[in-house]
C-alpha cells in the first residue's frame, strides 16, 4: 500500500483501523527484515563504470559503495558495512556452510544484516581468536551469533588460539576429534565471508593491534615481504604465500584450500588497505567484493 499504491501512512492507518506511529513501525519493520529493498541509480554515479572495470581486470563480481573523500575511516567502515550487510543476504541459501572470520570489518557487517530465513545452514568460524592476553572467544562469538540469528543457521566455533607458540602443537590439535569437525565443516564451505588485514588500515586490523602478534612476528612478516592476511593467514603482494613462517602456526584455512570455496565474499573499507586487497585479488582470494569508491578508484588505477 505505501510502496506500490503509493498510499500515505494517514490513509493507510484509516483503512487497516490501527495508528499512524504503528503503520510507521511496520513500515521500518519491513525494511529491517528485508521485505522491502530500496535501490537507488544514479545516473551521475560512477561506481556502476568502477564495478565494471574492476570485474573485468580480476575476474570478479564487485560492489562500489559510493563514499565522499572527505568522510574519516571509521565513518566509511560503518557505511560499507550497512551496504555490505544487505548485499551479501541475497547471497546466503539454505543447507549452506558458510564461514565467517573475525575483525573489524566483520564486526561492522555483522551489527547490520537483516534477518533472511534460511534451513539446515550452519555459520563455522574460519580461524581461532584467542591470544596470550584473552581467550577471544567472546569477541568471535559476538560475531557468529549475529550471522547465526540474521541467517537462522546454526553456530559453530573454533576455540582455539589465532596463533600456536609451536607449529608442532598445532600439528598435535589438528589430529584432535573435536578439532578436525570444524575443520571438516570448513573444508566444506560453500561461502566465506571475510575482510583482508593491513598494518596500513586506518581502521587497524584486529590481529595487528590486539596482542596477537609480538614485535618479533612482525618483523618477520616485513622481512618476508607479508603485505596483508585473510582468517590469519599471511600473502606477499604478488599474492604468494609459500615460505611464510608464521601460516604453520596460524589457525585459519590453507590459502589454496579457500580458493576451493564457491563464494568468497571480500568486504574492505578504505583505501589504505588497497595493497593488502590487491594482493589478495592476485592470489585468487576473492569472487565477490564488496569496497568504498575510494578504495575502489584506487584499485581500478594501480
């Protein structure tokens, strides 16, 4: 009645006999849910020229979210994740597995996905979150829960350390029952939704500010070239990965084994990050991608 019969929210309260303020209600009800989607085009909009260039060089599906240059990271952050959060829904399907990584782009996404009902579909966490100063369990939790509840699917988590002391001890767990389950669903995967890490982000990357990584690691990931990480695990800029010390202590998925996932589903927020996103692109990270325009412009450039 008030999108299609373009009916006020006067008339439309007349007619159903309740109050304007609950007409109102169900009206933002809707949209919330994702029953009503609202798509604006305009025609003076680059992003539609930038989405395409961008697939066409990579080989990828893109999304462009328009943001001014003079808006700070953190506002762009929240509003690539309020456009995120609505992109990916039409994306999830029911009896999915459908890995979700921690940080704070994904902490963004997940405070704004509207509800879609889905069956039999499960939310597996892709790598652990603890360190040396908390357990991360929480923080990760928080997370998945919300994917869980917008998406009706079940949680599973990974309560295990972002990062063993030993790559020998990670070796030891990975033979545990209750451990090869989740990787098991995570071999399974046919969506992985995840950001990409940066030392350079005007947002900081979780793993780089919170205690996850002493000064020694880092020095070694500068010295063999590391320019970003998905799930905690760590790439050059050429999108190699092979002789990275710390990925054998790292829990999250194999870098060739994500690539195996149908849909990988990258949200990046800034153009700082736009040398860690490359390189992930040129590794073969990525099938759809969702980025400010900024970021975007840069990308289409480098």
């Amino acid at each position: 009645m008030y999108y299609l019969q373009s009916l006020t929210m006067e008339a439309i309260a007349r007619e159903l006999r309740i109050s304007r303020s609950t007409v109102s209600r169900l009206l933002s009800y809707a949209r919330s849910t994702g029953l009503v989607r609202i798509e604006i085009r305009n025609p003076s909009d680059r992003a539609p020229a930038l989405e395409q260039e961008i697939a066409s060089r990579f080989g990828i599906q893109a999304h462009v979210v328009p943001v001014a240059e003079t808006v700070s990271p953190a506002q762009a952050l929240q509003r690539v994740a309020v456009q995120a959060a609505h992109l990916i829904g039409p994306l999830i399907d029911s009896d999915a597995i459908i890995g979700v990584a921690w940080g704070s782009t994904l902490t963004a996404v997940s405070q704004h996905l509207p509800i879609k009902n889905t069956h039999d579909s499960t939310i597996v966490q892709m790598n652990g979150a603890g360190n040396f100063r908390t357990s991360g369990i929480t923080y990760a939790s928080e997370i998945l829960q919300r994917f869980g509840h917008a998406y009706g699917a079940r949680v599973v988590q990974f309560p295990v350390p972002a990062f063993f002391d030993h790559a020998e001890t990670k070796e030891a767990m990975w033979r545990e029952r209750p451990v090869k389950r989740v990787l098991d669903l995570q071999a399974r995967m046919n969506t992985a939704i995840f950001g990409v890490g940066s030392m350079e982000a005007g947002v900081p990357s979780h793993v780089y500010n919170g205690a996850y990584l002493d000064e020694e690691d880092l020095d070694e990931l500068v010295s063999e070239g590391v320019v970003g990480d998905v799930a905690t695990m760590f790439y050059r800029a050429d999108g190699t990965w092979d002789g990275i010390k710390l990925n054998h202590r790292s829990t999250g998925p194999d870098l060739s084994t994500l690539r195996q996932v149908p849909r990988r589903i990258c949200v990046v927020a800034g153009e700082t990050k736009t040398t860690s996103l490359l390189g992930a692109l040129r590794a073969g990270l990525v099938t759809d991608l969702i980025l400010d325009e900024n970021s975007a412009r840069r990308l289409a450039s480098s």
